[in-house]
C-alpha cells in the first residue's frame, strides 16, 4: 500500500473522530447554504520539511478535489479557514463585513473549477482581536447574532486569539459572595452596561442612574456559553478574564487584615467612582480567590483555553514606583495564575507603557516584567504599535513574546483615515524582533464605515512576507465589495484611490488615530480644529480631493443604478457623504466665528452663518437616516433590549441612560465629555443640533468682549443633562430612501457636491 495514501487515510479518520472541522463546515452552512456540500476540509500535517521553516506557522492549500468539490487542506482549523476566505474572495469575489453583515450567498450555483492551487502560510502564530474597551464601546449590547458575524468575520480572516470579556461579572460576584461581602456592597462596585470595561479594569467603580442588576450577568452569561463554544469550534483560542485584584471597599470588613491599597484617580471622577480598592497579589486571599475564578470558568466553558487577560495598571498607578514592589506584584500575581492553572498564560494590554511613560521608565518595566520568571508565560500587547510603538525601547519586552496591534480607532469615533505605510511596513520590519508571536486589532471601537479596510489590511499582512501593495489591495477590495453589481463601474475604483491616498495615507504623525469632527464636540470659539495626538481634529488631507472620491461614487451610481440597492454601495456611501459634510463644516464654522469676532460684525451675517451651519447638520442627519448602521436608535434599541424581569420598563431605561450617557457625557457630569461622540442619524439632530444653536444663539448676545466659556458651556452641559433622560423619539427608524436624500442635499449644497 501506498504510504501517503496511508497517511491520508488516518489523516482522514483523524479528523472525522475528533469531528475538529465541523466548525467550519457549520460556518459554510450557516453563510454559504447552497454550497454545504461543496466543500471538502481537511486538517493536513504539511510534512516536517516546511514546518521546519520558522517563518512559516498556519498553513494552507486550496485545490479542486475529485467530484468537483473544493477541498481546502490546513494545518489549523485557522488555516482552512484563511484558505476558505481565500477562494471565496480571489475566485467567488464575495466577503463578509461588519455591520452591513454577510454577503456570502451571493455565488454562483456551481462552484468555479480551480486550476491553480491557492496555498499560505502565516508569517505569525498567534493573530488576536479585541480591546478591551470595545466590548463596551461596541459590542456592550450585541446579541447573539451580531456575535455570529464577527466571529465568522474573525475566523474568516485567520484571527486564533479573540478576547472573551462577557460573562466575567457572573464569576466575580461568585468569588464576593464566597467572601462573605453582602449583595449591596459587591453591586455597589459594579458599573453599569456601557461602563464594565473600566470596572474591569480597575479604573472605575460603582454605577451613576442605576444599579446593575443581576438579570444582565446572567443573560451575558448564557451569552458567552455560546460565543466561547463558537470561538473553539472555528479554531480559536479564547482569552478569558482573570481575577485583578480590584475588590468593593468593603473588603476590609470580610478581610479584616487584608492588604489592600487604593488606585488612583481616573479621569477626574468623583471619588466615590473611581480610586478603586487593590487587594495585593502577595496577600494569601489573592491566590485563593484566582483560583476559584479561573476554575469556575473553566468548569462552566471548559478546558477552553491557558491564556488569560490581566491588566492591574492600565490608566492606574502602581501604590509605589520601587523596583521590589513592582517585581512582587507580578510575581504574585503570575503565581496565583499558575496555581489556578498550571498551563497558564498571562495576557495583558500594553497601553500603559505609552500612556503613562512618565512613570513607566525602562527600569519599572524591566523589574515588573522581570516579576514573571518565565517569558514564555506572559504576551504582551504592544497595544499602539503603528503610532507609538513601544517594542524597541523596551527591547522586546525584555524577551517577553509580544504582539504588533494597531488601535487606529478611539472612542468608536467615525472619521475616515488610516496610515497605510504603517501598517504594511512596520509589523513587517518588527520580525527584527525575536519574540515577536503574533499582529492585532486592538482598535476601542469598531464603529468603522469604509474603515473597515484598515483592518482587514493588517490581518491579511499575516499571511504575507512583504509588506501588502495597498494599490493592488484596494483594487481587489473594490472588485469584491461592490461585486453583488456584477461589473464594477471604474469610477468606484478611483474613489477608493483617491481614498487611499488621501485619508487612508496619513503619515503627518503629529495625528496618530482616526480623526473626530468638530461637530460632535461641545462648541467654542476657539480650540476646535487642527487638534493633534490621538484625539485629532486634522483633516490630514486636501478636503477637495477628498470630495472627488465623493463625486466618483456618484457618478459610478449614473453608470449603474443598481448600486442605490447594494447594501455595501449604500453602508458606503453614507459614510463618503458624512465625511465629505463633516469637513465642509468646519468652513462654516470658521466662517460664522470670523463674521462673529470681525471689527464691524453685523448680527445678520451672524445669523446667516448661524443658520448654514445648522441646516448642514440636518441635512447630515438626514443622510445618515437612511441606514441603520448610522442610527442612535440602533444603539438604543440594542440596549433596552435586554431588559427582562419584573422591573424590565426601568431596567430598560437605565440601559438606554447607559447607551446615551457613554456617546455624550461619559460619566454621571461629563467627566469625559464627548469622547465616544458619534455621528449618528437622530443624535445629530436630538443632541448636536440643539448645542449648535446655543452656540449660535449665545454669540448673537456677546461680544468678543464679553464671551464667557463658562456661561456657553454651563448652558451647553445642562441640556446635555436633560438629553440624558430623555426617551423621546428613541426608535425612530430608517427614515428617507438614499437616492432621494442624496439628491436632495446635492442641491442644497453645490459647493461641496459639484
Ligand atoms: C523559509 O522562508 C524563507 C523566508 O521566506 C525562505 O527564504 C526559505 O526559502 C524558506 N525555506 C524553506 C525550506 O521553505
Ligand atoms: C484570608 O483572609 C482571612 C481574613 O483576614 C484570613 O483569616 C485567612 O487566613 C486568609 N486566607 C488565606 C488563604 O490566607
Ligand atoms: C481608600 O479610599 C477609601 C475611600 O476614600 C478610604 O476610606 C480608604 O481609607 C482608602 N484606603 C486606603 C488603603 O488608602
Ligand atoms: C485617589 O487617587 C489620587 C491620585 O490619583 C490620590 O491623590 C488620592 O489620595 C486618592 N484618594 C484615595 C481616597 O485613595
Ligand atoms: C516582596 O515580597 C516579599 C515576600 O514575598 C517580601 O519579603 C518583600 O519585602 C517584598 N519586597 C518589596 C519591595 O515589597
Ligand atoms: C487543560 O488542558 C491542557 C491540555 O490538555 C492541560 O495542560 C491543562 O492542565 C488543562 N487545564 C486544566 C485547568 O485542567
Ligand atoms: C503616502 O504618502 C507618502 C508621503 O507622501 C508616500 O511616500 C507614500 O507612497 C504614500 N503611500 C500610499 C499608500 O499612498
Ligand atoms: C509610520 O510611517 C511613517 C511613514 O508613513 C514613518 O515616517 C513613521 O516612522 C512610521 N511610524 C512608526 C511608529 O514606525
Ligand atoms: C503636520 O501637522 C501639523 C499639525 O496639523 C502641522 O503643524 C505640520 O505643519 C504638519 N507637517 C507637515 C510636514 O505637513
Ligand atoms: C474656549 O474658548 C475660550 C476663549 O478662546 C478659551 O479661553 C477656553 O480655554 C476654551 N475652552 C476650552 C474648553 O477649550
Ligand atoms: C488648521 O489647519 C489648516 C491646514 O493647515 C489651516 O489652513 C487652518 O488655518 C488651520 N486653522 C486654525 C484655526 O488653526
Ligand atoms: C462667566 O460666567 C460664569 C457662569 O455664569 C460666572 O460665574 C462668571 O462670573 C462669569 N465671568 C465673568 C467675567 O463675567
């Protein structure tokens, strides 16, 4: 008998007992119906020859097998899924996205033949996904669904490390209670829907307009059964919370000789909800209470996974900056996590090198590194990596494995942008390091638009050796976003060149990150624009170039009608059209605070100015009020909907308080206002419309004499407040069809749309 043929066979038979490849064949069926029995996958040990090259981990090799189906061979289930993607975009030109979801079923009945063989290989082992602020900047109230299309998303691009925040809380109030801390001194800790984030990491605590109730951690719960069976059967390893050591106050009453220190002030929050209690990892409860944390999630999912997140000083202050006390506490704390679970891995966020480097000197790092004795048992996020990179002047993490991550996004905000260069070149150059293990998106939020390329680009880099041509890239991208249209008309093609050297190439890096429109922040007469750092305001690029990639769009729908009616055209188009008005507006801005503060101001041309202003935030409302993806009462509805119980008509309003108060104030008296602002149709027109006009008003009554922020702002804030109840007009749904609105708003505004 052949020996291959042997090995074939028990490769085979292998993969059938352990049914491991079902996973993928499900995600066939669940996106690709018509063609679940047009697949053959099949887990391959490649052979020691090539896995003996270093460089290459994931593997896979696409081929057209006997009976004319497609069979896809890989040596993870990550693989064959990367290799799935592959013939689905090169040769089917279908994909799936964010938000305006799967486009998968559009294929042919009968399944192209492939004469070349399709192979890869990851340059990475590990590829991770997840900030974790973007389970609550974005994913706070998904429902299952939305679950199944990012995790399809995810696997179909080849991430194996996702992070898997929901459901922590279940754990952690089990370990209270078994503290013997009362059920009011442990949810007096918790914070609200929208917040849990920052509770879990330490830099918030307590909750403002309502208490977290239980029904929510155990419907999060029964959610996060189901995301992290998902997660394994497409081949990924899940990384699931670990306990921190931030513990209610109360826990000098049950721990009566416990050491426990206090973290510092975040963000300027009012004591009472921040500052939050540390118990240290060197006090004998610590381990106690790790292990049955760990061991209780591990007994509800199962021996899911070894790698576990940490994060004790993101945005929060060691007690003491001493070299000895640093090394202790990850010494105890990597103890307790081995105590828990021999295997484990501990994962943490890197953000606090760069964020507070003051503190963070080479030494600190060294010695709390140090603090893990073995490197293999820690991976680093160098959470920054395409803007404030911080892998060289740690060298390497001090040997701890590490992965390249790109944020790009802050606070969910909107503006289209992206450094190109950075993201192709630079994790490509970081193979200079030995212990570099993986690349990632790290990104806040995920509230993307036509973004959504930033992403997909650096996981592709994964599977490529040379830094991704992005002019090729963007021209197969196209090919296959608007391929529902069967021919691409060539002037979307030049919109997304012109996209991709303009926005998408900053390389101005006094502006590191997705930019934020003035529109959305609270108005002034002064500070606005050209903000800088991660936060920016720039428009890094020629705004009338920028428009013609507008103006291509609308001219590829006078070539082919048929767009207004492709979901990903419209999702795309919006965003195009919102970015385009947005920059149009800081003109009117700058022209109304000019005609405002010039030696002879007359209030006419005030209010002139006043009103441009205004109606191009309502008619940018009205655009982004053709799609659901753009809309507040998405947001809103997501989030009453997990309202249940008794008391479910006040639960769902102190979810929606959570939904508003996190895009607006952030915090019970905007303590950071407006920092996941969005452009949302019906927050444009509830929220930002009414602070504009106050600014209006407010500057038809001063002078450049008599201008006082404080007054503006007080009346700014105080409607803001009042906008935080207000539940009116919450589930307005899509309203106007795009053509039209389009139309519409071409005419109004002939400067911008020529
Ligand atoms: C391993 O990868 C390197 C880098 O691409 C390549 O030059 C080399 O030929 C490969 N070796 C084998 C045995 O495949
Ligand atoms: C935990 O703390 C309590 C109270 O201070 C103490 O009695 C107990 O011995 C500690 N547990 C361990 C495992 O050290
Ligand atoms: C922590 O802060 C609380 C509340 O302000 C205070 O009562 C407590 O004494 C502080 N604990 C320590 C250890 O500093
Ligand atoms: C809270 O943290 C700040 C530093 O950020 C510190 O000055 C203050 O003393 C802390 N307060 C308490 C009660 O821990
Ligand atoms: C570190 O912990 C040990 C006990 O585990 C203790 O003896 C020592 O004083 C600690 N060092 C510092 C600097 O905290
Ligand atoms: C989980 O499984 C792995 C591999 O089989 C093993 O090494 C590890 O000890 C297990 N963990 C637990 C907590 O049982
Ligand atoms: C981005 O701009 C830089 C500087 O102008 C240029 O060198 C580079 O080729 C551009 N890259 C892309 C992807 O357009
Ligand atoms: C990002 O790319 C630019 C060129 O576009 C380069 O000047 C810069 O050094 C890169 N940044 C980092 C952090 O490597
Ligand atoms: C980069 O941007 C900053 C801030 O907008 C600006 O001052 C500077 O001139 C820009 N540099 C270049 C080379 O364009
Ligand atoms: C608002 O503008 C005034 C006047 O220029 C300035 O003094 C103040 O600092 C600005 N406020 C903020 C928050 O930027
Ligand atoms: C902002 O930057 C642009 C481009 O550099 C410049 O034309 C404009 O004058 C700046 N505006 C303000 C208010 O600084
Ligand atoms: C500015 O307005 C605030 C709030 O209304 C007021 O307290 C303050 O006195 C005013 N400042 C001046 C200089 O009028």
């Amino acid at each position: 008998m052949n020996f291959f043929f042997l090995f074939g066979v028990i490769a085979f038979l292998g993969a059938v007992q352990c049914q491991s490849v079902q996973g993928i064949y499900n995600l066939v069926a669940r996106r690709l119906p018509q063609h679940r029995n047009n697949f053959d996958f099949c887990l391959t040990d490649f052979g020691t020859h090539s896995n003996s090259n270093q460089s290459e981990f994931d593997q896979y090799l696409v081929t057209s097998g006997p009976n004319g189906k497609i069979k896809i061979e890989g040596s993870t289930l990550s693989a064959i899924s990367v290799g799935l993607h592959r013939y689905l975009t090169d040769v089917l030109k279908v994909d799936i996205y964010w938000y305006v979801g799967s486009q998968l079923n559009h294929t042919p009945s009968k399944l192209p033949h492939l004469g070349t063989p399709l192979r890869g290989a990851s340059t990475v082992p590990w590829r991770y996904h997840f900030n974790t602020v973007t389970f609550s900047y974005t994913a706070a109230f998904w429902s299952w669904e939305d679950w199944e299309l990012e995790l399809d998303w995810l696997a179909l691009r080849g991430v194996n490390l996702p992070l898997a925040w929901n459901g922590n809380e279940k754990f952690l109030v089990e370990v209270f209670r078994e503290l013997g801390l009362s059920d009011s001194e442990i949810f007096d800790f918790l914070s609200g829907p929208a917040f849990q984030a920052w509770n879990r990491f330490g830099n918030i605590q307590g909750s403002w307009g309502g208490t977290l109730p239980q029904s929510w951690i155990d419907s999060q719960f029964t959610l996060q059964k189901k995301i992290v069976q998902r997660m394994v059967e497409l081949g990924m390893t899940p990384v699931l919370p670990a306990f921190t050591g931030f513990v209610p106050r109360a826990i000098s009453r049950v721990l009566p000789g416990a050491a426990i220190v206090n973290g510092s002030q975040w963000s300027g929050f009012p004591l009472k909800y921040t500052n939050d209690t540390f118990l240290e990892p060197s006090d004998p409860n610590f381990t106690k209470i790790q292990k049955s944390f760990i061991q209780k999630q591990l007994s509800a999912y199962g021996n899911i996974t070894y790698i576990f997140t940490l994060d004790q000083y993101n945005e929060n202050n060691p007690f003491s900056g001493d070299l000895g006390y640093l090394r202790n506490v990850t010494f105890n704390t990597w103890k307790s996590l081995k105590a828990a679970d021999p295997a484990s891995i501990w994962l943490m966020q890197g953000w606090l090198f760069f964020s507070n480097s003051a503190f963070w000197t080479n030494d600190r790092i060294k010695a709390y590194l140090g603090g893990v004795e073995e490197d293999s048992d820690m991976l680093i996020l160098d959470l920054f990596s395409e803007s404030q990179p911080q892998w060289q002047r740690t060298d390497s993490y001090f040997g701890k494995p590490w992965i390249w991550c790109q944020v790009h996004d802050y606070g969910g905000n909107q503006g289209i942008y992206g450094q190109l260069d950075n993201v192709t070149i630079n994790p490509v150059q970081a193979h200079n390091s030995s212990s570099l293990v993986g690349y990632g998106l790290t990104m806040e939020g995920q509230e993307v638009g036509v973004n959504e390329i930033m992403y997909a680009i650096l996981l592709d880099q994964a599977w490529s050796k040379s830094p991704i041509d992005s002019e090729k890239y963007f021209r197969d991208w196209v090919s296959v976003r608007y391929s529902q249209s069967r021919s691409v008309p060539n002037s979307l093609y030049s919109a997304w060149e012109i996209m991709r050297t303009t926005a998408f190439n900053n390389t101005n890096l006094t502006s590191q990150a997705v930019s934020k429109s003035i529109l959305e922040l609270s108005p002034n007469i002064t500070g606005m624009v050209n903000r800088t750092g991660h936060h920016p305001t720039t428009v890094n690029y020629d705004p009338i170039k920028f428009a013609k990639a507008w103006t291509m769009m609308y001219s590829a729908t006078r070539a082919k009608p048929s767009l207004w009616s492709n979901p990903v055209f419209q999702y795309d188009f919006v965003d195009v059209t919102r970015q385009v008005m947005a920059n149009y507006f800081i003109t009117l801005y700058t022209h109304l605070v000019d005609s405002w503060s010039s030696a002879n101001a007359k209030p006419a041309a005030i209010r002139d100015a006043g009103s441009k202003l205004l109606a191009l935030l309502s008619d940018l409302d009205k655009v982004l009020s053709t799609n659901e993806n753009y809309l507040l009462s998405k947001w809103i509805a997501e989030a009453r909907s997990w309202a249940s119980g008794v008391n479910a008509s006040s639960v769902a309003s102190f979810y929606e308080y959570n939904a508003r108060n996190q895009i607006t104030l952030w915090g019970p008296d905007a303590e950071i206002n407006d920092y996941a602002s969005k452009s949302w149709g019906g927050l444009i027109s509830s929220y930002y419309v009414p602070r504009w006009q106050i600014f209006v008003d407010y500057l038809l009554k001063t002078t450049p004499a008599t201008y006082n922020y404080t007054a503006l702002s007080d009346q700014v804030l105080s409607f803001g407040l009042g906008w935080q109840s207000d539940h009116s007009d919450s589930f307005a749904g899509v309203n106007g069809e795009l053509p039209k609105v389009i139309n519409e708003v071409r005419k109004s505004w002939p400067t911008i749309f020529a």
